[in-house]
C-alpha cells in the first residue's frame, strides 16, 4: 500500500496563503509557464479530492504544484549553477538534462526562497515531480501526475494518459479500488515515457526506472 503522506507535522496553508503564493511564483515564470503551473495546481486539488486528501492537505498539494517548475526556465548552465550554490551532487546521468534537473534544483530553491511555504511533502512534491522515486508517496504520485494530465496539456501522451485516468477512477468504489486505479496510471505513464526515450535514444533516469519498479511489485503483491 502506498504511504499517503511523509510529513508529520505538515505546514497548514491558509487560502490566503496559498493566494500569496500564487502571485509570489510569477516572476519565477513565463505567463505561458504560469498558466500550465496553475492549471497544474487546479489538478492537484482535483486529485486530492478524488484520493480523500482533507482541506488543508489539499492546499499543501497546491503549494506544491506552484512551486513545481520555479527553475524550469534556466538552461543547463545555470542548472548546474544551481547545484553548485546549493551543494547538489549529482549522479552523472542527470548532468545532461535540465528537465531532470529542473526538479532537484527547484526543490532546493524552493527551501530558500519559500521556506515559509514548504515542509517535506511539499519539498518532495518538487523533487519527483519528473522522475518520481522508487517508493512514492500517494502526494508525490499526485503532483507527478497532475503535471502531467493537467488540461491544458495536449501531448498524445499527456492526452491518452489523462484519459486512461479519468475513464477508470469513476467506477472506484473505495480507496483500495483508487490507489490501484492510481498504481497503473503511474505505471501507464512510465511506459509511455520510457517508450518515447528509447525512441528518441536518450537517457532513461534510474529512478524513473525505479518508480516504475516500484509501482509493479506493488501490482503483483496485490495479486
């Protein structure tokens, strides 16, 4: 069964906290990069609807899908630069991607400039938004995939993934029935990920690698 949350003693957003926030992002951010952030959060929230997330953890999941991409826009250099200030040291398969990087450096920045605003799942949000981990938190599952499906996004695999999601979770009956819906999207997802990178003869993060593992001894533990 996948542990729900990480923190303990989690950070209790105010809506007005999250407002401020919202507006603190933005410099961080292309208008065409805030409007994907918000409609990311928006999704975030939706999710945490449907997998009985309360109020306030709702909030937290949106902090976090505001805070997700705040270093999407730096190249690789100053993604390195990053790593460099905040004493990241990194596995070498991840120095050639600011897409991967990306995450790692925003959640180390997001510490920093929004410490007010963050506690671990928030951080964690951040930081396997784009490979995800071995071991993954229903909240991490949550941003990762509402990055992903959220609807402004019209990819193929952003599209045929949001559908393989929404044509199941209606039938659940209970949580069992929409943590298992929430596994295969997960594995779905890695595939078509995987898939794309081999094409594309790129890199294939290990802990992409990982998470999809992860998510399939879950499959057959069930069985």
């Amino acid at each position: 069964m996948m542990q729900k949350t990480l923190e303990q003693h989690p950070y209790r957003p105010t809506e007005d906290n999250v407002c401020a926030l919202a507006e603190a992002v933005k410099p961080y951010l292309t208008d065409k990069r805030y409007a994907h952030t918000a409609a990311v959060a928006e999704e975030a929230a939706r999710l945490g609807e449907i997998f009985g997330f309360s109020e306030d953890d709702i909030r937290r999941l949106r902090v976090s899908a505001l805070l997700h991409d705040i270093t999407k826009l730096a190249d690789s250099k100053k993604q390195l630069q990053y790593c460099e200030e905040f004493g990241i040291i990194l596995e070498p398969e991840k120095n050639v991607s600011s897409s991967i990087l990306h995450g790692i450096t925003g959640a180390a920045l997001a510490a920093r400039d929004f410490a007010a605003y963050t506690d671990a799942d928030i951080l964690s949000g951040v930081r396997w938004h784009t490979t995800g981990r071995h071991g993954m938190t229903v909240f991490e599952a949550i941003i990762y995939l509402a990055d992903y499906i959220e609807p402004t996004r019209k990819f193929d695999d952003c599209k045929a993934v949001r559908q393989y999601f929404y044509d199941r979770i209606g039938g659940c009956t209970d949580e069992e029935d929409r943590l298992e819906v929430l596994r295969d999207t997960m594995i779905y997802s890695f595939d078509r990920t995987i898939e794309n990178l081999l094409e594309d003869r790129h890199i294939i993060d290990s802990d992409t690698i990982c998470a999809r593992n992860y998510f399939i001894a879950l499959r057959s533990d069930s069985e």
